[in-house]
C-alpha cells in the first residue's frame, strides 16, 4: 500500500530533509512550482522502491524576492528541476552550481514569468539578450555544425550545437523547449474530466501513458477506488502503447543504419498493433479509453495474435542482430556508463539499458504483478537500448496473456487527500503526475514530469567521443520526447 | 556517318534513360520491401516539378555555387558522348581514354563540393569533406585498375580496349579482369553515393555525404544535380558493363541496325546491373563512416593485384 507522506518544511530546512531522503534511497521524481494566497508554494516529491514509498516535501517562499536553497550539488535533475521553476516562476535556486536559462527562450523578456497567473499574453519575438552563450570549444581543427531546430526531416524541434574535431564530438549541447506549450497552466481551472483530453496530448507516443499517470493522480486526489478487473485492463493498453513504440522504433533503427528493409516489415509489424489498439479501444494512438475511475474497452486483445506479433518481431531482431554491418554498427556505440546513468536519474530503458534496475510497474504497483524482472542490460550502448526493447516487447506480451487470464489484486488506494500522485510506466521510462484540487473540485494545479525531462542530459554524456554521423542513431537509440520534456 | 549517329544515340539514352534507370532501382528496392513504390516515371515527375520552380540561391553564394550544376551536368554529357556504350567508333575517340573520364568525372564531384563550401554552411562544409575523402580514395582505385586492363590491350583509349576485348573475348577470362572488376564495382558504388557507403533515401542531414552538400540547392539548379547524378551512376554502369561485358557494342563500320541492337543491348546491361545493385542493396546497411575507408582500401588492394596479375600472366 502506497503511503505518501507529507512533510511541511521551512526553506532552509529543505538541504538537510532532501539528503535525508536521498541516503535512504529516495529519488526527486518532482519539483513543482504554484502560486498560493501568500507565496509560491513548492513541492518536492521523493519516491522510492521497494516496498513502494513517496514522500513530499512542502514550502513556502515568500513572492518578494522568491528563493529557495539549491540542491544541485545534492542531485542533478534537483539542479534541472530547481532552473525549470526559476524560468517559468522566478523562484531562485541559491548558489545554483549551473545557473543558466533552461526554459527560458532567448525571446523571452528578462523578468517574465510564463507560467504565473498575471504572465499576460506571451511577448512578441525579438532577440533581447542575444544568442545562447555556447561554450565554445577551441583547438587546432576544432569547429560547430548547428544543427535545428528545424530539421531536414519531420521530426520535433531542437537545436543541437556540436562542437567537433573532424569527425569525433567534442562537446555535445542540446537546447531544448521550443515546443513550451504551458500545457501546465491549460490544465489550472478546468474540471477534473476536461483535464483528461490534455494529458493525453502531452507527448503524441504517450498519450495513454499520460491519461493514466493524470487518472491515478487524480483518484488518489479524490479516494475513488478503481475496480481489479478495471485496473488489470488499462495495465494491458499500457502494454499495447510499449508494443506499438517498441516496435517502431526498433525498426527506426534499422532504417538509420539503411537496412530498410527490417524498417519495412517493423512497418508492417506497427500497423497490425496499431489495428489491434483500434479494435481494442476504438483509436490506434488509445485516446479516450480510459478516464477517471473507469476504463472503456470494446474488446478485449487476442493473446494468440500477439504471441504470433511477438514472433514476428523477434524474428526481426534475429536478423537485425545477425547482420554484421548492423551489428557494427549498434555495437560500443554511445555507451552511457552505469555511474553516469544513476547519477544523471536516467529512467525506463536508457537506465535498463546501463544496468539500472528500475522499474515503475514493480516499483510503483498499481497492482500486484507478483515476480516481474524488468530487461536489464549492462552495456550502456545502442545495441543494449535495442536489446532491452526487444526483450521487454516479450515481456509485454506475456504480461497482457497474464493480465487477461486472471486479474491480480490491486494494491489499495488511499481515502481523498486534496492532492494526489500518479506513476506509471510509460514505455519511455516513468512518468509522474502530480495533481492538486481546488475547494470547488476543479484543477488547482497540475505537474506533469515524463521521463524525457530526466533523460535528455543523459544524450550528450553518451556520445562523448563518438562520430557525428553516427548521432541520428543514438538519438533515435535514446528516442526522447520533445512534447513531453518542454511541456 | 554511323559513328556520330552512334554518339547521339548513347547522349539521347543516358539523358532520358537515366531517370528511369532511378526509378528502376527505386520500384526494385521497394518491391523487395513489400512496398508498392512509386512507379518508374517517379524520377522524371521529380525533375519535372523541381524544373517548374523559381531559382533561388542562398544570400552569399558565388558564381561557384550557380556553375556547380552546370559543370556536374556537363562533364556528365561529356562522358555520354565519349564512352563506348552503344559505339566504339565515336568522333571524340581522341578524348576517349579512360583517364580522361575519370578525370571529368572528378571534375563534377570537385566543382559540388567546392559549392558545398561556397554556401558557408556546417553541413555544405561536412559533405563537401566527406566526398572528397571518399573521392582521394576512389580516384587512385579506378586509375590503377584502368591500368590493369590496358596492359593487355596496350592502350587506354576505351574504345580501343572494348573493341579488343570483344575481337578476343577469352582474354576478360583471367584473374586480371575479375579483380579489376570488382575493385571498380565497389568504386562505381562509392561514387555514386549508394549503399554500404552513402544512402540516397536518408533525410538525417548529420549521415549525409552527397545529400549534405546540396541541401541548399532548389528549384532547377536541384533538378539539374539530381539529373546528372542519375546519369553518372548510369554511367559508372555502363562503363562496367562495357568494360567487362563488351558484347553487342557496335564497332566501326556497322549499320542503322548494329547500332539499334547495341542500343538496347546496354539498355538491357545497364538495367540488369542496376537491378542487381538495387536488389543487393535491400540486404545490406550502411556502414560506420569510419568503415568506408577500409572498404576503399580493400578495393584499392584488389586494383593492384590485377597490376601484379596482368604483368605475371601475359
């Protein structure tokens, strides 16, 4: 039974609880920001596995001269987490290691706050401070390739700055949120239904991941209890979303190596899944199956056809593998250490694929699913990130005949609280959501955190001292969302 | 009379034929995939449409940048009317020697990567430097193997080694013949961009060797490189089939008739190699940038034993 524990702390308190937290095997899966009647409250939600526990810490600073102690040399997506706030709501963190913008748009006038109630309408486009200060690499043959944000093919925005000698990366910078959104502050103010229809437009790849994360939030916000059987079906569309993006991206990869035509029969593979999604729910992407409290199916996935989808698929990954330039490929390229990858909080199958043991499904249950190993490779590199989704789609499919088969227990939810947490799995790693309810039962305020946000500075790391023609392929390997990191 | 009809002939089949040829491999690849394709005239409603458009340059570009396609369409021309593909007997027989074509046939590649680097862009600059690496690699590889065959003709002229090689067609029986052959069919590769080393089809700009030093171009100038670089892999082709294949070409003194049946025979040769390089290509992937070179230097290797082998086997 998950507990949350709730934890109202002065400021200066805050270094001293967070490192309490984090010795005992805490994560910070959450930094959230809000305006009260009188400061900015601030949120720190800690989570931690087995058994499952959350525990938040809460604050408030005043709105003359908003500041809170940093704890960046605690935790680096702290540090990450502690810029977001201070570029949307102007909260400084104190003797921040790293103080650069983050959100912030070089359009954005110094002093502007997007995400406060009085922001106003958003500022016209102009170039007040200048371009981002890069560092720059100098070096005999050293040079930049600029790359974006708008790219040759249809892919989301974003600007990388390579700093490279001949072939080999130097320094790798990706700036990111040019698709911010505010989807944050869509949500203040609206029902808790009409909520539901923009969680699920957080991340395009991810909409059920995200219906879920926001539904779980808010019924632990409102005590509603969800039935097993209820419970059990929306872990299956869960499944068919990790399948469907599993398999595409497996076969992306081939494509990025110019082995078409594994690319075309993952094609073939996608489309059967996306079919499936349709009869299962009515739409291919999942939208609109599941809401608070409930989940609406039409019917229910054959367990027969994805056992024979699985085959296909693994077949697939036979060949892939088997061919030697493919494997060259894949092989030592981009390795994101073990160190590296716990330090920078990487989540879902980036930290799989370096060895971290982390899984949202066993950590977090919503139900209990009895022994779930979660696929873990020690590699680190793009042929790990590849086998970890070639394992975890026949993990999937073994859990939907599971699930299907026999409904296990739900682990029980707690009575109303005003607030609520919810984690899921996503097929990208885990995705929290944090909801708070105002008096009259509308949205107050909504924190949405997808694993992208944890994973990004993990790219750079990676492909230190790899070639720039090999960086669509880590990408790809790495697979991050735009949507759902700039929000 | 039948040599400069020869000559028009073979310009008029590799300028409209090599469209098709594209689109050929292109519905051969998608077939393969379990695709529909686009159809053999996809090329050519390609062209058609970027000819259609303004032409635009980049702000900062130079004379170097707008006379790259002209150059890389020329020089193409050029070496149409030169190689033996439907003829021996061409009127430009005394230009027709097989240094002369690889050299113009560098000569386009330099003048697209010198625009690559008049646009002043990263990835002008990247592609530029990519294709003349793959270039300082491909161009020693095909002169070498060039030498190797006209040692046993004792020319370089192309017309007058295919004539001997048809004249005496046992001689292309020897290991001389095979190890230039391939060591050129991996060159033909390399320079016309396709896969293990370049991939016609990607849009990731940052993999790009021939694709990233024409990013800027558009409109007609675009139309004009997308043309030549078909008629250069027809080209390559061609040659090849030519080479070591010179069956049906037509030689001096054949009539209207010879000249129509060596006219389709290479129409026929070129489609076969195409297809088989299309078709091969389905089951390969692109490899390691860094892998390239071991590529050029493993054909370069096959070049010089043919060297070796012809100077030992005569």
């Amino acid at each position: 039974m998950s507990i949350r524990t709730v934890t109202e702390i002065r400021p200066r308190d805050l270094p001293g609880e967070a490192e309490r937290l984090l010795g005992d095997g805490y994560r910070l899966a959450l930094v959230s920001a809000h305006e009260q009647a009188r400061g900015f409250g601030l949120v720190y939600l800690f989570t931690a596995a087995d058994p499952d526990r959350r525990s938040e810490l809460r604050l408030l600073v005043p709105f003359e001269n908003p500041a809170v102690p940093s704890l960046a040399g605690l935790s680096f997506p702290a540090g990450r987490f502690e810029r977001e706030v201070r570029d949307l709501y102007g909260v400084t963190p104190l003797d921040h290691p790293l103080p650069r913008r983050l959100v912030r748009h070089h359009h954005w006038p110094r002093g502007w706050y997007p995400m406060r109630a009085d922001a106003g309408p958003p500022p016209s486009f102009g170039d007040p401070e200048g371009p981002f200060p890069f560092v720059t690499v100098a070096g005999p043959g050293a040079f930049e390739i600029p790359v974006g944000p708008v790219h040759a093919g249809l892919i989301e925005p974003g600007h990388f700055r390579f700093s490279v000698v001949g072939e080999s990366i130097i320094k790798l910078k990706a700036r990111l949120w040019f698709v911010h959104r505010g989807i944050e502050k869509l949500f203040r103010g609206r029902a808790v239904a009409d909520g539901l229809p923009l969680a699920e437009r957080v991340s395009g790849d991810t909409s059920l991941g995200h219906a879920l994360a926001y539904c779980l939030a808010v019924e632990e916000a409102l005590g509603v209890t969800v039935e097993p059987e209820a419970q059990a079906r929306r872990a299956v569309l869960l499944e068919l979303e990790r399948l469907y993006n599993h398999v595409t991206d497996l076969g992306a990869l081939c494509n990025d190596v110019a082995h078409s035509i594994l690319h075309a029969q993952a094609g073939r593979v996608r489309e059967r899944l996306l079919r499936i999604n349709a009869e299962v729910t009515g739409h291919r992407l999942l939208r609109e199956a599941v809401s608070v409290g409930e989940v609406k199916l039409r019917s229910l996935p054959d367990p027969a056809q994805l056992r024979e989808i699985g085959a296909d698929v693994a077949e697939i990954a036979a060949l892939a593998l088997g061919h030697k330039v493919v494997a060259d490929r894949f092989t030592g390229t981009a390795v994101l250490g073990a160190q590296a990858a716990k330090d920078l909080g990487t989540l879902g199958y980036v930290a799989r694929a370096s060895g971290l043991d982390v899984d949202a499904r066993r950590d977090h249950p919503t139900l209990d699913l009895g022994a779930f190993p979660p696929a873990v490779e020690s590699g680190g590199d793009v042929l790990a990130r590849f086998q970890v989704r070639v394992r975890e789609i026949a993990a999937s499919i073994e859990l939907i005949a599971r699930l299907l088969d026999r409904p296990p227990a739900t682990v029980p939810a707690t009575g109303p609280q005003g607030t609520g947490v919810g984690i899921v799995e996503g097929w990208r790693g885990t995705i929290v959501h944090r909801v708070e309810l105002g008096a009259d039962g509308t949205l107050a305020h909504v924190k949405i955190v997808d694993p992208s946000f944890f994973n990004w500075p993990a790219l750079p790391v990676a492909l230190r001292g790899a070639i720039v023609p090999d960086f669509p392929l880590v990408n790809k390997s790495f697979n991050l969302s735009y949507a759902g990191n700039d929000l | 009379m039948t040599g400069v009809a020869g000559v028009v002939l073979q310009v008029l089949l590799v300028a409209v034929g090599s469209p098709l040829l594209v689109g050929v491999m292109r519905q051969v690849r998608a077939r393969l995939e379990g695709r529909a394709g686009a159809g053999l005239w996809q090329p050519w409603r390609d062209l058609r449409k970027l000819m259609r458009k303004q032409a635009i340059t980049p702000a900062g570009t130079g004379w170097v940048f707008r006379a790259a396609p002209m150059v890389l369409a020329g020089t193409a021309l050029v070496v149409a009317a030169v190689v033996p593909l439907v003829t021996t007997e061409s009127p430009l027989d005394g230009v027709a020697d097989l240094f002369a074509v690889t050299a113009l046939l560098a000569l386009g590649s330099v003048a697209l990567a010198l625009a690559g680097l008049d646009t002043g862009t990263a990835f002008g600059g990247m592609g530029a430097s990519r294709e003349v690496t793959v270039l300082a690699l491909v161009e020693p590889t095909i002169l070498v193997s060039v030498f190797a065959l006209s040692i046993p003709a004792g020319s370089t002229n192309l017309g007058e080694l295919v004539a001997a090689a048809e004249a005496n067609w046992l001689s292309l029986l020897s290991p001389v013949t095979l190890l230039a052959a391939v060591a050129l069919a991996i060159v033909s590769i390399a320079e016309s961009g396709r896969i293990p080393v370049d991939n016609p089809a990607t849009h990731l700009e940052l993999t790009m060797i021939h694709e990233a030093m024409i990013l800027e171009y558009a409109g007609p100038d675009l139309a004009l490189i997308e043309w030549a670089s078909a008629m250069r892999l027809t080209l390559l082709l061609g040659l090849l089939a030519g080479l070591f294949a010179p069956w049906g070409i037509a030689t001096a003194g054949a009539g209207a008739l010879g000249l129509l049946v060596a006219a389709i025979v290479v129409v026929v040769k070129v489609t076969v190699l195409g297809v088989a390089l299309a078709a091969g290509e389905v089951f390969m992937a692109k490899l390691r940038l860094f892998r390239i070179p071991e590529l050029l230097a493993g054909s370069f290797l096959m070049a010089l034993l043919a060297v070796a082998a012809s100077y030992f086997l005569v």
